[in-house]
C-alpha cells in the first residue's frame, strides 16, 4: 500500500487540477474557486491529525472512516471526469490551445454529480440493502436424508462499521425468513476488538436454524490490526471474541470438525482458521481440522480467505465437496448486472464473488454482511447466501 501511495496522490493531484479548470471555465467567483482547494487542505490535515493520533497510540476511532469516505466523495466523481478533460486538453493541443469549452465543463460536472450522487447513495441506502442469492447444487455422494437440506451463508459482518440498528435488524430478519436448516458464518465478525459486538449481541442471537450455527474466524477477527499495550491483552480480546460467538449462539470451530446428523445421515462440517495468501496470517489447517473425517463423508469446509481453496483446499488428500468463503466483501464496489460481474477486487482474487468449480469441487464466495473501510456499498450489495443441496 504505501508503494502504491505515491501514484494514489498524484492521481488525486491531477484530477483536482483537471476538475478546477472546469470549474473556473463555469465561474469566476472567487469563494468558489478559493473553497474548492481549501476543502481539500481541509481534509489533508484530517488525514495529518489522524496519522499523528497512530504514532502516539492514540485511537482515531471512527475519524478515519469518515475521512476515507469523504475522500472517497471528493475524489473518485473527479477521477470519472478526468478522460472526458483530457481528451479536450488533447484536442486543444491540435488546435492551438483555444479557451475550454463552457459545454464540456458542463459536462463534466454532470458525470462528477452523478458519481457523487451513487457514492452517497451507497454510504446510506446501499450499506444494508441486502440480496438473497439463492442457489442450488447437485452431488452425487450427497447422503440421501440430505437432498433438500438448505444453508443460509453469513459473512464479514464487520460489526465495528455499524451504526444503524434498524439496518442490522432488517438484515437478521431476513436471514430468518429463509428457515434454512443450517446457518454458517464465514468469519470477520468485527474490524479489530471484541468490544464492537456488544451492541449487537441480541440481535444476532435472534438468528435461528434447527441443526445450529456454526462459525470460523476471519483475519480481522485476531486483532491483528490495532495496537495492543501487551501480547497478553490481545490474546485476552481475542478470548472474549470467542466467548461471543457462544453468546450469540454459534459454535466457533477451530481447525476441527463436526457431524449435522439427519434421519440416520450425516455430513461433514470442517471449520479452519483463517488462512491467507500473500501477508496475511496462515493460521489455519486442513489437515488438523480434518483429521477425524473419513474419506467417504460428505464434506462442507468453512474458511474465510477464497485463496485457501487454490492453494491447499484443491490439492488435499480429501475431498472436499463444498467450500465457503468470504474476506473480499466484493470491494463493495462494482458491476452486477444481466449476468456480467466486474469489480477492481477481481484483479487481486480470481475467486472473488459467487460460485466457481474445478475438479468436480465448489466454492462460494459470499460478498459479506456488512461493510469496512468505504462506509457503504455501490453495486455489490451486502449478502445473504441460501444453498440448497440436492442428490444427483
């Protein structure tokens, strides 16, 4: 990220520099032409006072949220304007440099609104419009007392980034409404400390489903993230999490398996730490966590990263049937529409929303309950996954 940093920087640079001209082309009142950089050193120096607030291991809270969505709202609209600047610019080069044109200013103050205007929309109404993606799958060694048996996916709740009860709310009565027999989350359930559930603890031990819950830990979930005054008080926070999968009813599994019996059947539930490609933490093992299931079961593994699925899920001495993930939120940004899916997180995931197969093997991708960093959501709305296993 900080390699990265510098190109950020410019960019926003020369967007605000392509975005004013525009602006001067519309006006020349000077409190607009002056307002327009001073809200950019307004947020500057947020940014400045944050960062200083780190190095003295003073907690910014929900400060630098606030700032990267406002700066996600003053600069991404620019960014969307700037091709259509530019190509002016370039055609003014042939042209020797004539005035700009009132027409493309104008123009480019619309696309800029309008970019601004969704943006918005997704800090407010987008954050908890929740999708049911519902999908059924077929496998031949499915146990017959389970064809029909259904799964309602959670994950990445994120429950540090809330703020309205009634969204949460309406989101935990919609998993309900699904009467799945099953309920899994696949980890995140706060940004940093065990603390952020505890507004929160009553409303999601509303969730019911008669053959239980079951749950993982997702990277954010360690407290790998903020600044502990010990060791030892990270691993008390991360003891008091645990605790809380408990109180909110979900039995968290750790690199260990259960059976869900049914009519004389059963299939395999497999639940690993997370496990991370790249830097982030590989706590995890399949191969502790499946030691005790038989080759002959039917397997369903919980692990939170999409990336554990290519780099050990695949390859394993067992087979795994069904795998379910979460962690890349779907960037919360992006394109779903008529059957096309885009968002930037594709370029750092193959897997990184819905269904993908290989070798006869599924997994799932769930683009998350709730939201971090930008504070809402664009096109990738939160997520409520219900699969139906079928035989055959």
């Amino acid at each position: 990220m900080k390699q990265r940093l510098p190109f950020v920087l410019l960019a926003w640079i020369l967007a605000d520099i392509y975005f004013f001209h525009a602006i001067a082309t519309l006006t020349s009142n000077q409190f607009i032409l002056w307002g327009y950089w001073l809200f950019d050193l307004l947020i500057a120096l947020g940014f400045a006072v944050v960062i200083r607030q780190r190095r003295t291991n003073r907690p910014p809270g929900n400060s630098i949220a606030w700032l990267m969505a406002l700066t996600l709202l003053v600069f991404v609209p620019k960014i969307f304007a700037s091709p259509l600047l530019l190509l002016e610019d370039i055609i003014r080069a042939f042209r020797h440099f004539p005035p700009h044109s009132i027409w493309v200013s104008e123009l480019a103050v619309l696309i800029t609104a309008f970019v601004f205007l969704s943006l918005l929309y997704g800090m407010t109404g987008g954050r908890h419009r929740y999708k049911v993606h519902r999908l059924t799958l077929k496998f031949p060694d499915l146990p017959n007392a389970f064809d029909g048996f259904t799964i309602t996916q959670l994950s990445d709740i994120h429950a540090g980034s809330f703020t309205s009860k009634k969204g949460v709310e309406k989101g935990v009565s919609l998993v309900n409404e699904q009467n799945s027999d099953l309920i899994l989350f696949t980890g995140d359930l706060v940004n940093n400390v065990a603390s952020e559930m505890d507004p929160w603890i009553d409303t999601f031990a509303k969730l019911k489903a008669p053959f239980g819950k079951y749950s993982v830990l997702g990277n954010h979930d360690y407290g790998d993230y903020t600044r502990w005054e010990s060791e030892a008080a990270q691993a008390a926070n991360l003891v008091r999490l645990k605790k809380v999968h408990k109180e909110i009813g979900f039995k968290l599994l750790l690199n260990d398996a259960v059976q869900v019996k049914k009519d004389g059947g059963s299939i395999a539930l497999i639940g690993v730490e997370n496990w991370g490609k790249g830097g982030f933490h590989k706590y995890g093992s399949l191969t502790k966590a499946a030691a005790n299931v038989t080759d002959d079961e039917f397997k369903i593994l919980m692990s939170h990263d999409p990336s554990h699925w290519e780099a050990k899920t695949l390859e394993h001495d067992k087979h795994i049937n069904l795998s379910l993930a979460g962690h890349t939120h779907g960037m919360q940004f992006g394109i779903e529409l008529f059957g096309f899916q885009w968002s930037p997180v594709k370029y750092v995931y193959p897997q990184w929303a819905g269904l993908y197969e290989k070798k006869g093997k599924y997994l799932y991708v769930n683009r998350g309950f709730g939201f971090l960093g930008f504070k809402g959501r664009l096109g990738i709305w939160p997520e409520i996954t219900v699969i139906t296993l079928k035989k055959g």
